[in-house]
C-alpha cells in the first residue's frame, strides 16, 4: 500500500522560496517535477503562509481539529445516555426481582 508523503515546515518553507525564486516561464514546472509535487501543493502552502505567517506557518496538522469543549460535551451526553439505559435496565431488573420474590406465594 502507497505511503502518503509528508512535508517538513522546513522542506516547504524551502521550496516556496525555490519557487518564489523563480521568474522564467517553465521554471516554476521544473521545479515541480524535479520536487514531485503537484501546483496545488505551492497554492496551500502559499496560503497557509500568507494567513498564519511564517513562523506558524505550514506546520498544520491533517484531520479535523480538536476541540476540547465540544469533545467533552459529547462525553457528557454519552455518559447521560449510559447512564439513562442502566436506570431502566436496574427498574427491570427490580421488576424481575420482585416478581421472583412473590412467585412461591403465588403457587401455594
């Protein structure tokens, strides 16, 4: 199976500024080929660069991003819900119970 390939920030930083170099026509597909990246590459990374500057920049991780108060509401609402299916498993479990305990009662 095909590894996905992964850039360093330093490795984009330096081939933004190999690209940004760049003025000739056909320089800037050169240096794609001979870097093995697509253009749309060059377009994020130019992007992340331009929104977070460098010193964040194209350090993002893949994925969706966590967010901590949104996960622990989902904790708490899993929680509830457990806790909602154990409060009618323990009523029929005391139904069963009782009905155990008045069944000789009711043979004789």
């Amino acid at each position: 199976m095909a590894k996905r390939r992964t850039f360093s920030r330093s490795e984009k930083l330096r081939i933004l500024a190999a690209a940004d170099a760049c003025v000739a026509p056909g320089e800037i597909g050169a240096l794609l080929r001979q870097e093995g990246i697509y253009s749309s590459h060059l377009a994020t990374w130019r992007k992340q660069r331009q929104s977070s500057g460098e010193t964040e920049a194209l350090a993002c991780k893949r994925g969706p991003k966590a967010d901590s108060a949104s996960a622990q509401e989902r904790r708490v609402l899993e929680l509830e819900k457990q806790v909602e299916r154990l409060q009618a498993k323990l009523v029929k479990a005391d139904v069963i119970i009782d009905v155990q305990k008045n069944l000789p009662f009711c043979w004789g």
